[in-house]
C-alpha cells in the first residue's frame, strides 16, 4: 500500500553536444523532480535553469563512463572509482545549482549502474559514499538500494516505473537502447521474448497497478507486490523511452487522481 502522495520523476539533460534523447521542455512542465544527467556541461546549465523556470526539484543522475553505450554498459570499477566518480558528477551538477540559487534534492543512479548497485551491495555502498550527508537517494525498495541507505543514514524514497518492466524477482529489466515493451510469448515448446510498443491500455495499466496496489505483473505474468513499506514514493518515466511524452502524461493523470482520491 502507498502510504504517501506519489511524486513523478523523469530522467533530464541525457544529450551530448547537438545530440538529444527527448523532449525535455515538454516533459519537465509535468514532473516533481528531474534526475538531471551529469555529463555535458552546456546542456546541464540549460536543464537547470529549465526546472527552476517550471519548479522542478532536481536531482543527480550520476552515471558509468560510458558516453557511447550512453552508460548502459557494465564498466569493472574499483571501490574508490565509483566513489570519486560519485563526487566528481555531483559537484558539477552543484555548481550550476549554485547559479540558480537551487538545493541537491537527491541523487539517483543512471542505467546499468542503478542495476549493479541494487545486486551488489559493495558497489552500492561505494556509490553511495559519494553522496553528501543527508541527501536522499531514490532506489529500488527492498534491494541493496534500500538496505545501504538505511546503513549510511541517507533518506530513501522508493521508485515505481512507467515505462519500464519488471522481472519476476522484483528487479528491473533494463535494456541498453529502450525496446518499447518486453513481453512473453509461449508455445508448445518453450517461451520466447519479443517487444513492440506499448499501447495506451497497457502503459496505464502498468501505472494504475503499482500506484493503487503497489504490485505489478512481471514479464512472466506473475503478480508480485513491490515492498515500498512506508517509504515516499516516485514514479519514474523516461525521456529516451518511445512515445515518453503520451506515458508521462499518462502518468501524470493517474498520479493526480489517486493523490487526489486518496489524500484529499
């Protein structure tokens, strides 16, 4: 059961130079927080300035560097590395901050490294050392994500997806470049895998399950129920992700009807 008003959050600034992944000004005006990319330094600026014109807390999105894979690639990285990585794209992300008269509202992991760090407690507690004192983490409820916050006294606040799948065990399918959405298909013989796009029914009723029930169906079509406890609690959707500007503002919808109905 989600015991606090669901927030929503979307990964921002994930651009290089003249490249772009999504539409950032549109998606911003229906967000919380934006988890704002750490890497070109142009663009940072631009994305923080942009959240502070449409009240937007922001975020780090500190990620591998992997600027080809667009840190979606598992990079072997010592304890020490992750940590001053850490640092190192969060305190560029507080400069710009520091110009717009804006606080760090948290920090959230990019790509493959938010997976690393929810199976391997090791590399979250690196990670997480690179976080400033009292700074909440947003992560994924019952992993390493929660247990090494709660370790390090960080605040916690956990996620729910939009936008993306689940496996049977509770954690997430993350893909390199997002394949629309993964599903099951069974024959005499065996199960196979394939994806297609989302259609509308399907995007709000993977949203309308976790946010009323925090529980979702996996890819293998079992229930499972998301352990959120009395944590507060975001849904994420991402601006990379095929036709985002339709599930966020599903999202959104959804969110604004269930806060409303539930906390008045």
């Amino acid at each position: 059961m989600v015991r606090h008003k669901v927030m929503m959050n979307v990964d921002l600034g994930e651009a290089y130079g003249n490249y772009k992944c999504g539409p950032d000004e549109e998606l911003i005006q229906m967000i919380d927080h934006a988890n704002v990319a750490c890497g070109d330094p142009l663009i940072m600026q631009r994305t923080v300035a942009l959240c502070k014109q449409y009240n937007v807390a922001v975020g780090a999105h500190p990620g591998l560097p992997d600027v080809q894979g667009f840190g979606r690639r598992e990079i072997k990285m010592y304890p020490e590395e992750l940590t001053a990585m850490t640092r190192y794209q969060i305190g560029a992300l507080q400069a710009f901050l520091d110009v717009e008269g804006l606080p760090l509202n948290h920090v959230k992991p990019h790509g493959v490294l938010y997976g690393m760090m929810y199976r391997d407690r090791e590399t979250c507690k690196a990670v997480y050392a690179g976080v400033p004192k009292g700074i909440r983490v947003f992560g994924l409820a019952g992993t390493c994500h929660e247990e090494v916050a709660k370790e390090l006294g960080l605040p916690f606040t956990a996620e729910l997806y939009g936008d993306v799948k689940y496996n049977s065990d509770k954690t997430l399918v993350i893909d390199r470049k997002k394949k629309c959405v993964l599903y099951s298909i069974h024959c005499l013989t065996h199960t196979y895998e394939e994806s297609r796009a989302w259609t509308a029914e399907e995007t709000q009723k993977h949203i309308r399950e976790q946010v009323e029930t925090a529980s979702v169906t996996a890819i293998n079509g079992q229930k499972i129920q998301l352990p959120i406890g009395e944590h507060e609690v975001s849904l994420c959707c991402h601006s990379d992700s095929p036709d985002c500007l339709e599930i966020v503002r599903a999202a959104r919808s959804i969110i604004n009807e269930f806060n409303q109905k539930t906390f008045g």
